[in-house]
C-alpha cells in the first residue's frame, strides 16, 4: 500500500468490509466499516470516513468525532509481516 493509501478489503465471516488506512509515517489502522449509530457503510471524505445515511463522521482510526454515532468504530490489529499486510479478523477491538 502506498504512503497514505487506503481501501476496503473483505474479511471471510464478516459482512461489512474493513477500511484499512496508511498513514505518512508508515502505521495502519484498521476498521469495521460499519457505521455504529444505523449500520450504514461509512466513506473516505479526506481525513475521514463520514456516513452518508445519518452524518456521523469519524477519523481514519475510527474514532467518533461527530455523531448521531455515540460509539467509535471497532477495530482490528494490523500486522506487516514482510510484504504482506495481515489484519487480525478473530473479532473487533
């Protein structure tokens, strides 16, 4: 993935993708693209992931930062294991 890069992946016993977001300094974050407030799938908007159905907005990591979502978003362990990228799907954080 390239610096900055970001995208949605499917994960085997989920029903909603998982956006996975590099940052500059080379970390991931991964989440449960699953709005908490009405399930909605959230989108990348810049800086963030905002739901179109009711306009929560949250940051790339998950994190609420405009409701009517009260919860963040759950999230999953990312691991750099030589070139690949393995998200850690036992269940969200």
């Amino acid at each position: 993935m390239e610096p900055e890069g970001a995208g949605y992946v499917a994960a085997p016993g989920l029903d909603r993708p998982i956006y996975v977001h590099r940052t500059a300094q080379g970390s991931y974050s991964a989440v449960l693209a699953e709005c908490t407030h009405r399930r909605c799938i959230p989108e990348p908007a810049g800086d963030r992931l905002v739901c179109p159905c009711h306009g929560s907005e949250f940051t790339l990591a998950g994190t609420v930062l405009e409701g009517p979502a009260e919860r963040d978003l759950p999230t999953f362990g990312v691991e750099v294991r030589g070139p690949l990228l393995v998200i850690e799907t036992g269940g969200p954080k």
